[in-house]
C-alpha cells in the first residue's frame, strides 16, 4: 500500500522549508552525551583533560540554532488559527479562552508543519502548545493497527498520564484516538490498545523501545514527534533509546521539542533531528518564574525533623521532597504517627499506587505528597502554593522542576529549601546557577517566623490511616456489568473432592 504524504490531515499544505530527508542524519549509534560515567576518560596530565578543565562549558545553557527561515507571527486568539471548530467548541467548553504567550507564539508555525523548538516554565502551557498542533494536524486521519501517527515521549509515567489527560477531551472531539504506554504496568493491555489503532500515542522511551522490538508497534507512520522534557530524558539515560526510536519515525516528518529548561544535553538531539526550527522563548534558560518566591531555611541537623513535620501539619496541601526512597518511606511514617494526613510517592511503588496516590492528593484525601525526584515533572495540582525541599535539590534543574509544582498557569506559591549548616556552600552555587536570589533566615521549630512563611504549625500528635476511598462504582457495582452471583437461589453443584 502506497504511503501518503505528511500532511494529509486537515492542515494539508505543504510544509514550509521542509527538510529534505538526507538531511536526517541516519545513525543508530549512540551519542557521546550518553555513555556511562565509567567511561574512560583522557589521562592526567594529557592537553584535552587540561583543556576541559580550563573552559567548562556554562551550567544549563546551550547555543540556540539559528533559524533561516523566519517565524510566522503570533496570534491573540484560538479562532486566528485556523483550527477545526470541533476542536475551537472543545476550547470553549473546557474554559481555554485565550492562548498562553507559549502558545500563541508557536502554534502558527507547528500547524504549518514547522519544526519547534520551545521553552516556557512549567505551567505555562507547553502541553497544550505541541498537543493542540498534534491533534490539528491528524484531524480526519485514521491510524492502521499498530501503525501510530504521532508520538509524545516523556520521561516519566506521571507526566505521560498527565498529558494524555490534558490532550484527552479534544482528542474525543476529533474523533482521535489516544494511548499511553509506560512501564510498570501491563504490556499486554497496550499491546492490545496497539492493535485496536492509535492516533497519538504518549509514551516513555523504554516501554516504547520494547513495544518496537516485540512487533507490537510500528513507527513507519509517525509524521510528527514530540519529545516534552527532553533535558530530563536525556539525564535520565534515554538519549539512546530516543535517539533509536526517532531513526524508526518517517525522516520527513515534523519534530517538537519544548521543556521547562534547555542546556547541552539536547543539543545533539536539537541540531541532529530538528531542521530550522522555529525558536521560542518564554522564559530565560532556567524558567524562573517571576510570581514564584524563593526561602533558604537554615536550620539545625537535631532540629530539622521537627521543624519539617511542623511544616507538613500546615493548613493546606504541600509537596515535599527528600532524595531516597527509603527516607521518603520513613518520614511518612513519622508524620502518619504524628497525625498528618501523608503519602509517599517514588519509583519503588507500583504505577496503580502511585496513580492512588496522587488522585488522593489531588482531591484532598492527603494533604502532604512526600516524594523523590519522581514527582518533579508531570504533576499538576490547582493551588499548591507550597513546596518544600526537606533535602536539597542535586542540581538547579531539579530545583526548578520541583518548585515548578507551584506557582502555575499564573497562580503564585512559595518553594522552601531546608538547609544545614554543610550544605549551605552548594546551595549557594544551585540558586546562583538557577538564576535565583532567595530569602534566607535561619528558623528553629516552633518559631514564629517559620510560621509566617510556610504556615507551620504544631500536629496533632494522634496517628491517622489513610485509606483507598471506596469508589461509588464497586460499592454498588459497576454500571453495565453483570452483578456477583448472590449466595441465595440455586447455586452450582459442589465439585467432589479431589483425591490425594
């Protein structure tokens, strides 16, 4: 069966300054960025180890591509876009009036077929940025078994549910038909999703990677990709993997890239699969965000556990951060026994207790999400206007990502740091490569002004449970499905005794 061309959806015209294919470098080796650390590296003493060390490159900036062909101008509404009214109704009716400054910079050119290459701070619509052009341009298109048209990688599974939620109710209006595939949970169901036909598929780049090399699922169709936080991919080790999956998508296709923050990492995935992109900006490198404020707390080592459960006893919800699983374990322990309502989220629990886990949070059943590095990219929850680093973020990356749970789309909120007296050195450096100039003040449990700026206050003291809520639909049974079998009436005959 012939191949049609990349844009046969409702955006039909020809893409602008589209790339011819042997510009796609063809290469399934791994990039340098994405060897081990155990790597060996040049001799001491040697001229490249000597120059390395004279010119570091810079701390989380990278050089942005130049681009020749200019950008089409942004628009100041949805309607200005040209976009299918089904999908403009379902704007309307899910309250989206208005593009973010994000938005209405790069969907011109996305829906033209335009490679992109965008940066705005977490909340400032990047998921509807790329999804919007996404589901434009495969409105009126039908995906065979196993043969996606689109896909979004994401680093991790809470942010591939959350995209996949967001993008959701204008999918339906199109008629498209989304999945997620992520680890953690059965491989059998999304191969089954596969067969019945995707349209858009989000996924992470290991399951994806395994669904390709079972036969489950078939790139040759993929005519636009998306690769959100693709800084974070690749520090999680994925450059490989991505790198893998975008040689498999069909070399004229359209490439999207947009994240929170931008640095060396991608370079090689910017300058390697991204032809004259358009370049937006909403934010400095970083993506500090203005509304947000910024508190280093020095506090004493014997007294941070208090002053931490002081904090999680405040009236509202918080998320709050430690680095190892083990130490979340533990300090949700303590504050269940200390009588707050706490539940710990991080990559040892399985995908059904971290998905329980946050819809408890969001909804109010907790109130304090204690969590590793995890829960910094891909959860949204309206008005936190907390979070706290029980432990210090490894790198202003992460310091930037955890606190971008707060302060989104607008809203404001404050990020605390916890910090003791050895750390205080490295916390220093983090905030000035993130750009950031926090109030510091050195508090103690029980203190006044520890309560001024984070709410804290003394817990009850009387241990809690969290349990499940029971869902209406198991209470009474799910609606359409056959009732359980009552014990009265007729019942089955006994099966004998199995003999011994």
């Amino acid at each position: 069966m012939a191949r049609t061309s990349r844009s046969r959806g409702y955006y039909s015209g020809t893409r602008q300054a589209a790339a011819a294919p042997a510009r796609r470098a063809k290469s399934n080796q791994p990039e340098n960025a994405s060897k081990p650390a155990t790597a060996k590296s040049p001799k001491a003493g040697s001229r490249t180890q000597s120059r390395r060390r004279a010119t570091p490159p810079p701390p989380g900036d990278f050089t942005l591509p130049v681009t020749h062909t200019p950008p089409l101008p942004p628009v100041e509404a949805f309607a200005d876009l040209g976009l299918p009214p089904a999908l403009l109704r379902a704007l309307e009716a899910e309250g989206v009036t208005v593009p973010f400054p994000i938005q209405a910079a790069t969907l011109p050119n996305s829906l033209a077929g335009r490679d992109v290459l965008g940066r705005g701070r977490t909340g400032s619509g990047k998921t509807l940025a790329f999804g919007l052009a996404v589901l434009a341009r495969l409105a009126g298109t039908r995906a065979e078994p196993r043969r996606p048209l689109a896909v979004v990688l994401v680093p991790t599974r809470e942010l591939a549910q959350q995209v996949t939620d967001a993008l959701a109710p204008y999918a339906r209006a199109l008629g498209l038909r989304q999945a997620t595939v992520v680890g953690g949970v059965s491989i059998g169901r999304q191969t089954a999703a596969l067969r019945a036909g995707v349209d858009v598929l989000v996924a992470t780049p290991g399951r994806l990677r395994d669904l390709v090399t079972r036969g489950d699922c078939i790139l040759d169709d993929v005519g636009i990709t998306v690769l959100d936080e693709a800084d974070q991919m690749t520090d999680m080790g994925f450059l490989p993997q991505i790198t893998g999956l975008l040689e498999l998508t069909r070399p004229d296709g359209q490439r999207l890239l947009f994240s929170a923050t931008l640095d060396r990492n991608v370079d090689s995935l910017v300058r390697r699969y991204l032809h004259d992109p358009v370049v937006h900006s909403v934010d400095p490198t970083g993506g500090v965000v203005t509304s947000m404020e910024h508190h280093v707390l020095h506090v004493h080592d014997a007294d941070k556990n208090a002053t931490a459960t002081e904090i999680a006893a405040r009236d509202g919800r918080v998320i709050m951060f430690l680095d190892t699983k083990h130490a979340v374990d533990r300090f949700t322990k303590h504050l269940l026994k200390s009588g707050v309502r706490a539940s710990a989220l991080h990559g040892g629990k399985s995908q059904p207790q971290r998905t329980r886990t946050l819809a408890q949070f969001k909804e109010g059943h907790v109130t304090v999400l204690v969590a590793t590095n995890v829960a910094a990219r891909g959860i949204h929850v309206d008005d936190l206007d907390l979070v706290v680093n029980v432990d210090p973020p490894g790198d202003h990356k992460d310091y930037l990502h955890r606190g971008g749970r707060t302060a989104r789309a607008g809203e404001s909120g404050s990020v605390v740091t916890l910090v003791l007296s050895h750390q205080r050195r490295d916390v220093d450096h983090l905030m000035s490569h993130a750009g950031i100039r926090p109030k510091t003040t050195a508090v103690r449990s029980g203190d006044a002004e520890l309560t001024r700026i984070t709410g804290a206050r003394t817990p009850s003291g009387i241990p809690v449970t969290i349990t499940p809520p029971t869902p209406p639909a198991q209470a009474a049974g799910r609606p359409g499905s056959p009732a359980r079998r009552r014990r009265t009436g007729t019942r089955r005959p006994r099966r004998a005794p199995r003999q011994q």
